[in-house]
C-alpha cells in the first residue's frame, strides 16, 4: 500500500472539509501545510480579488453544510500562517500531525478561533498531549525551521498549486470535492 498525502493550509476552510473527510473515513494520511505555490508560479489568494472573496464567502457555508460541519467565520478572517505551521510540525515531529491538523482546523473554522494567537494554539496542542514552547522558541527551533524546509521542498516537487490537494497511488487530487473520488476508489479495492 502506498502512502497517501495531503497538503493542507490552516487558512481554506476547503482544507478543513478535506481533512474532515478523511478522518471520518478512517484516513490518517501524512500532512503538509502548503507554504503558497511552487516556486515561479502565481497565487490568487481569495482576499485579492473582491469577485472571488465574494464567491468564497457564498460557497464556504454551504460546502461546510454539505459535509456536515458546523461553521464560524474566524475573527481575524485573515492568518499569517508560520506560527500555527511551526505548532503544527512541533506536533508532527510527535506523531500527532494529522491530528492537530484536524483539530486546528476545526478551531478555525468550526469555532472562529484565531490560530494567529500562541494561547490557541498551545490550547490546541495540550488537547493532544503536547505542551507548546513560545512562540521565539518555535520560531528558532532548528528541527521546525527543517520541517519548514521540507514542506517547502514538497510543494515543489509535487507541483502543489493550491489546497487541499492530496497525491495516492500516484494520483492527485486537488479541492475537497475531488477527495471523495479517492474515497470512492479505496471503497473500491
């Protein structure tokens, strides 16, 4: 059986479907947050364009109502993402990834917590067992600053250009509708 991947990113509530379906699947997949778009190519965030944001904000309800998720826009709706990235691969280094993924998510955008703050994120991580150092500490850690590097490196290799995205038996699969395809086949075999 091969491994299967998921970009992710703390700030799409798309990601948070996608996880939500996989944990609801049984699917602990390896995580990664996604650090924007490979090298050289563009990014359109959401909140750059007022036609898109519009959109966004007209599908988020509903793609949360659909996947049977409860909703609550964060305040601050914006995320400077490197510290809840740097929590998150303190918790990956301790094998609980996937899950403070999950729950991180869930915070944001189940809850309208902003994962901005180093006490929500430290709520997040002690819910998991994990005691969370400051944030000048995450943010000097040479095995964090790695992970960062490593996440950056697989962006880049497997072409990811926005989220969730997830890559199994060699194929891929971007946007959480597109995850219950992969779903589908693993029900299959």
């Amino acid at each position: 059986m091969t491994t299967t991947v998921c970009f992710f990113a703390f700030r799409s509530p798309y990601s948070r479907i996608g996880l939500a379906k996989l944990k609801a699947a049984g699917v602990a997949p390896v995580v990664i947050p996604f650090t924007g778009p490979p090298d050289g190519a563009p990014f359109f965030n959401p909140t750059d364009s007022r036609p898109k944001l519009d959109y966004y904000l007209e599908d988020i309800p509903r793609m949360t109502a659909r996947a049977g998720l409860k909703l609550a826009f964060p305040d601050p709706f914006e995320l400077t993402s490197r510290l809840p990235n740097l929590a998150f691969h303190l918790a990956d280094q301790a094998g609980k990834g996937f899950e403070f993924a999950c729950a991180a998510s869930e915070a944001r955008w189940g809850e309208g917590q902003d994962l901005n703050r180093h006490d929500v994120l430290a709520g997040i991580a002690a819910g998991l067992g994990l005691d969370l150092p400051e944030a000048e500490a995450l943010k000097s850690a040479e095995g964090l600053r790695a992970a960062e590097q490593e996440a950056r490196a697989a962006v880049n290799a497997h072409g990811v250009f926005g989220v969730p995205f997830l890559i199994a038996d060699g194929q891929k699969y971007w946007g959480q509708d597109r995850f219950d395809l992969y779903l589908e086949a693993i029900r299959a075999s």
